[in-house]
C-alpha cells in the first residue's frame, strides 16, 4: 500500500496487497454427471502481466466460466498452475484460498448475489464482518466505495428497492472492499439493458485503470469486448488464441473471435 497517512490509519491497509497477474498453466477440468464425463477445460493457457480490462470470449459450452470458477478459486482443477493476485492458488489449503479469495480477488456473476435483508452499505461490508474488521474504517470504506460507484444515495436501500444496474454496482463495491488486485467477472451485464450495459463496461474500464487492476470479464456480448484491452478467445477447452482489440468495432470483433472460437454451438 502506498504510505500516506491515509492508508496507514486504515486498518484494512492490513490486507495483502497482492500483484496485478494472472496466469494459467495446463488448466485441466472435467465434470462427473453419473456415468458421463464432460471435459470442460482441457489444458488451458493465459497470461495476464498488466492491470487493465480483459475479455473472455467463446462459443456455449467451450468453457469460459469454467475457467474463470478456476481462476477465482471457487472450484478446484483437475491438473495445472494456477497464479493470481502474486500467488499459486492451486497450492493453497481451503483456509488459505477462502482468506485469498476474501482479500485479494473479487468476483461479480450475472446474478447479483445480494443478502436481500441487508442495505447496499450492509451488503458492501460483508464480507469486512467475516474478516473481523473494526466497524468504523470498514463502513467509511463501504461509503466511499457506493460514492465512487455512485451509489452515496442508495446506501440505506434494500436490494429490492434498486434496479438491475444499481444493484450489480453494489455487487462490485463488494467485491472491492479489500481493494484487490485482481476482478473476475462471469457476464455482468447478462441481466442489464443495453444502456446501463454500456455504463458497466466503461466503469470496469476505469476501474481498472485508475486502481490498476486485471479485470477479466466473460461475455459473449461483442459490444462489450470492444471495451476491452484484450480478448482471449475459448474453443473446447483450450484457449485458442487472443487480440488486442484497440480501435476494433464491434461487427469486426465478433468476425475476430468466431475466426478464433470456430462456429457457435
Ligand atoms: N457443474 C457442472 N456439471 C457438469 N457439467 C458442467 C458443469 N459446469 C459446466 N459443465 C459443462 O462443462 C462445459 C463447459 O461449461 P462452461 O464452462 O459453463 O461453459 P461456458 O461458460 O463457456 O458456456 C459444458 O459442456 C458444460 O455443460
Ligand atoms: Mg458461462
């Protein structure tokens, strides 16, 4: 953390800072459904090595959220490396990667995943409660987070009382709290409208640039991906290959990708 008086009176200064990286080696993954087993990913290779907006794209099924399960830590490979935040998560204990996972990542799906008994404000510190943090650098940190994210006035609101878009900014204020280096996101916008759509994008954008972060998004929404830096492309389990997608239109990208990702499903 940087030394300003600031963070050092901040008592969530504690956590880990953690290095903005990923990377997958030889991610292997298959699921037992009775007497059928499914290879969802079959020796899966990306590198990450700095902050900015990233995009996982692929056909259904060829095992983008898979992948990104993996990377995140809430499910474990079969065989293979796994580095995120500066650490090999597939060498931790379930303690070391429950706390890793609380502090040095965070992860936002297309469901919002909001206790609906609890306020934007309650629902952001959460995950501070569970880690034992004092309560009152905790909620100023909350606050500032529904201020950046432009929620200072939805922080007594219950998740019912606030539309899709709010609620997913919500969301990835939780998932912010530690200040991780590192956001993992399964399409964000799967249940938002175009316009507020595009308004998540560009705040990923500027999340990640302004905290310099890796945010890595799955989606298989084109639009979406021309707000990346980057696209890696998915095909049966393999990621089979990526873009730079600088200037890119969107009808140009879903070009890109299917050239990479093979006919859709
Ligand atoms: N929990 C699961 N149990 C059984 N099969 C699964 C499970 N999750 C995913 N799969 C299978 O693994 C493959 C990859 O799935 P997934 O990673 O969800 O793909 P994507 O996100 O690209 O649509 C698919 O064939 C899917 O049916
Ligand atoms: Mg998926």
């Amino acid at each position: 953390m940087p030394g300003d008086g600031a963070s050092q009176s901040d008592a969530l200064a504690a956590a880990p800072a953690g290095t903005a990286f990923v990377r997958a080696r030889g991610v292997r993954k298959a699921y037992r459904t009775g007497e059928r087993e499914v290879a969802a990913l079959r020796g899966a290779d990306l590198e990450i090595a700095e902050p900015g907006f990233y995009g996982i794209m692929g056909a259904s099924g060829s095992g983008k959220s898979t992948l990104l399960y993996l990377l995140a830590g809430l499910d474990r490979a079969d065989a293979g490396e796994i580095e995120v935040g500066g650490a090999r998560i597939d060498r931790m204990s379930e303690d070391e990667l429950t706390l890793h996972r609380r502090r040095r990542i965070g992860v936002v799906f297309q469901q919002y995943n909001l206790l609906p008994t609890l306020t934007a404000l309650e629902n952001v510190m959460l995950p501070g409660i569970l880690d034992g943090m004092a309560r009152g650098p905790l909620e100023a940190r909350a606050r500032e987070l529904l201020g950046t994210l432009g929620l200072a006035e939805r922080a007594t609101h219950r998740p019912e009382a606030m539309s899709g878009g709010e609620q997913q900014r919500v969301a990835i204020a939780r998932a912010l709290l530690f200040g991780p280096p590192v956001l993992f996101a399964d399409e964000p916008t799967g249940a938002l409208d175009s316009a507020n759509s595009e308004r998540m994008w560009r705040m990923l954008d500027e999340l990640a640039r302004e905290r310099r972060m890796v945010v890595l998004m799955v989606t298989h929404e084109p639009a979406a991906a021309a707000h990346c830096r980057h696209v890696f492309v998915i095909r049966d389990g393999v990621v089979a290959g990526g873009f730079e997608t600088k200037g890119m239109h969107a009808s140009d990208l879903v070009v890109r990708a299917s050239g990479l990702g093979g006919p859709a499903r």
